[in-house]
C-alpha cells in the first residue's frame, strides 16, 4: 500500500510535511516546541474513538480500571529502573522552595537569560514515561497476588523528552494499556491473545499494520546489548504502520514482556511466594489517530463504513 502524498510537496522532509498538513488543517495546534501540540475536536474524537474501541476489545477481560495523573513518585521511577535505561527521555519535575531573597534572585537571573534551574529543587514527581509505570507499586502494596493474578487497565499522557518535527513522535502523548501480572502461563496467554487481538484491530481499521519484534531505545553503549538481548528473547512487539515513511514505519502498538523484572523490583508475589511476570499492550492513541488520519484522509465522515462503525459503533 503506498502512503498518499502530502500536500506541502516543497518540505523536503514528508514527516515535516504532514506536520505541516495536520496543522493546516487545525488538527494539530502548534506551540512552537517540536513534539508539544494542542489537540482539535475532531482530533479529539478519533481519540475517543480508539480509547471506546480499546475498551470494547478487553470487554469481559474483568480488568480492574485504573487512571492516574501523568505524574509518577520518584520514588517508584528510580526504583522502575527507568534512569538506567532511558536517562535522555525522563523529565523531572522541579519546584521553587526557596525564601523571598532567592526568589529574586532568581527573577534576577531570568532577567538577564542566565540558566536559573539552580534556584529550583526536585519535585516529589516526575513526569510518567509509560501508562503502566504506576501500577506496580500499587498491586505490590496491596500484598501477594490472587491466584488468578492482576489484570489492569491504565489510560494517561506520557513525557518522553525526544522532541522532533515527526508528528508521531511528541514529548506528551497518550498510552492506553492492559498490564497482566502472574505466572508465566497466565502472561503467556495475555500475550497470545493480544497479539491476535491487535492484529485483528488494525486490519478493521484498514491500516496496513505488521506485527514485528522489536527492542527499546535503550542508552549507551551497554543500552545496544540490552536491545539485542530484548531482541533475542522476542520480548517486544511491535504493530508498525507507515505514516510519515513507507520505508521506516511507525510503532502505533507495543506488546512488552518484562519477565519478572518489575515483581523483582517492588517485589511483587504470586499467593504460592513464586515471583510473578508481567507484561503489557500499549496503544499510543495519538500515533494510531495520525496513521487514521493519513490512510483515509482528514474529514472521518468519508472514512470507510468498516473503520467507522469500529470506532463509533452504532448503538
Ligand atoms: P519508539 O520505538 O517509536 O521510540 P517505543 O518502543 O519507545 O517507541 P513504547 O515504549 O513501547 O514505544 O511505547 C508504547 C507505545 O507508545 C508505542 O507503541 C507508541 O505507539 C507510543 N509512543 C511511544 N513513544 C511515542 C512518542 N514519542 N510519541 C507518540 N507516541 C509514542
Ligand atoms: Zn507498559
């Protein structure tokens, strides 16, 4: 399937291009910081669309809904691991907590365009980097795990400092995920079942999405072994659709297997003392609306009747 052009044909970049249409357009409102953008109505409802369609796929999963603020405890992001693996996409939260002398001071240094985050001390939060982050501490506080394990379902924005002119890729966007934690039998069949599901919701949306194994943007040189080896182990997928390139596609839905990591980390327990897996879907909302919006074209009402009725079923 090839991509349909995009409009502004002198852009020599076709990401910058359908930035620059989508903001045309008025789907997208920029800001003036690559990666940061306001969302339109109509955008909007494909959003909801998608969330409602989401929902509608995990209907009698029996997952325990859960919505946090897009702030996490520093406490439990160093404890994540988070800062080991992807310190250039964290973002800190800081806070003034001085007295009125270096509040001047500080309004002094930002007068003259000096660096004034000195006067500025860590916050108790800092931005979430993933929807599920959150959840772990949560179910660890709770005690051992049921037998039949944790289902949840998270729905928040999320910061990744990596701004770039791709619309797809943006410093606030949102992740709509299923999190399971239990044992290898029940995180075996979670990922069985999403990887049809995922599949069986692209092709409704008429994208032309591949499901592919894939690996994190880890950091560093020790970050490369951690891909290959996340790589080897098949423990990420990736639904990829092409939006701003045919030859370099878009990962619009992850399907992460993070084996015992985060029941080791807070720890977590199944009822028998054993450590539990986990593993998550991952829906990125905003890149799923792009992919829509560049396939079947701007106005959703002359969308095909299929991908309608996916997202806004009659009732
Ligand atoms: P990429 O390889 O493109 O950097 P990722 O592997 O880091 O993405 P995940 O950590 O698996 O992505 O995040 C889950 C989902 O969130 C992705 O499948 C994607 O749809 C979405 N997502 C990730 N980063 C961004 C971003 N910067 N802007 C918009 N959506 C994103
Ligand atoms: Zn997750």
């Amino acid at each position: 399937m090839t991509l349909p052009p995009v409009s502004a044909t002198t852009t020599p970049d076709p990401a910058l291009a359908y930035r620059d249409d989508l903001i045309a357009a008025g789907l997208l409102i920029p800001t003036g910081v690559d990666g940061l953008y306001g969302r339109s109505a109509l955008f909007e409802s494909v959003v909801t669309g998608l969330d409602d369609a989401v929902t509608r796929m995990a209907a009698g999963d029996g997952a325990e809904v859960m919505r946090f603020p897009p702030l996490l405890t520093r406490e439990a992001f160093i404890a994540s691991g988070y800062l080991k693996g992807f310190p250039h996409l964290a973002g800190t939260v800081h806070s003034f907590c001085g007295n009125e002398a270096e509040h001047h001071r500080m309004l002094a240094a930002i007068d003259r365009g000096e660096d004034w985050s000195q006067h500025e001390r860590p916050a108790d939060v800092v931005l979430t980097p993933a929807a599920c982050y959150p959840i772990y501490p949560v179910i660890a506080g709770r005690g051992k795990l049921p037998d039949q394990g944790a289902l949840v379902d998270v729905f928040s924005y999320c910061f990744r400092h990596e701004p770039s002119v791709d619309p797809c890729r943006m410093q606030m966007f949102r992740m709509r995920e299923n999190v399971r934690i239990g044992s290898a039998g029940h995180v075996q069949t979670f990922r069985d079942t999403w990887r049809g599901r995922i599949l069986g919701f692209v092709e409704r949306l008429a994208l032309p999405g591949a499901l592919d194994v894939a690996n994190d943007p880890f950091f560093g040189r020790a970050g490369k072994l951690m891909a290959e080896g996340q790589r080897d182990q098949q423990l990420k997928f990736e639904i990829l659709i092409p939006v701003t390139s045919e030859s370099n596609p878009t990962a619009c839905i992850s399907l992460n297997y993070h084996i015992t990591h985060f029941g080791e980390i807070w720890p977590l327990r199944m009822a028998d003392g054993e450590l539990p897996h986990s593993s998550c879907v991952a829906f990125g909302i905003e890149r799923l609306t792009l992919a829509l919006f560049r396939h079947h074209g701007f106005d959703p009402a002359t969308w095909p009747a299929g991908v309608r009725a996916e997202l806004w079923p009659s009732p």
